[in-house]
C-alpha cells in the first residue's frame, strides 16, 4: 500500500495530474490513457522512480507492459525494490 501511494505521488508530480490522481487505483490505465505521458514523460517518471527509491533501471527492463496500469508500475517497483 506504501508503494501505491509514493507511485500515485510520483505520477501526480511528474505528471502534473493534480487530483486526478486521487481517484487512481491499481486497475487504472495508464499509457494510452493518459495524454500527459507521452515518451518524454516516461522518461521522467523513470528518473523520478530511479531518485525515489533508490534503484537503476535499464532500458531492457522497461516496456509497455510496465506502464499499462498503476498496478503494474507498482508491482515493478516493489520488484525492484525487494518488497
């Protein structure tokens, strides 16, 4: 749950969602759902996650997959993080 809602923080702040992103859950869709991020966004976010808790990701580890939903974003993280 901790990891949830430093993801949804992250997105709200990189993202510039404001409190859209409140209503958020772990079945949310989020590439191709959400106009603001786009490729540049991506990007961002990865650092902003890299900054956050402390890791690296490398380009083999990112794909769609792990943007489609808040849910999987989470799940990476808590991946790369251990939890």
């Amino acid at each position: 749950m901790a990891t949830l809602m430093e993801v949804k923080g992250l997105l709200k702040d990189v993202l510039q969602l404001g409190d859209r992103v409140d209503e958020f859950t772990e079945d949310s869709p989020l590439l191709g759902s959400i106009p603001e991020l786009d490729s540049i966004a991506v990007i961002n976010l990865i650092t902003a996650l890299e900054e956050q808790f402390g890791f690296t990701i490398s380009d083999d580890e990112i794909s769609a997959d792990t943007f489609a939903s808040v849910g999987s974003l989470v799940a990476f993280v808590d991946a790369k993080s251990g939890a």
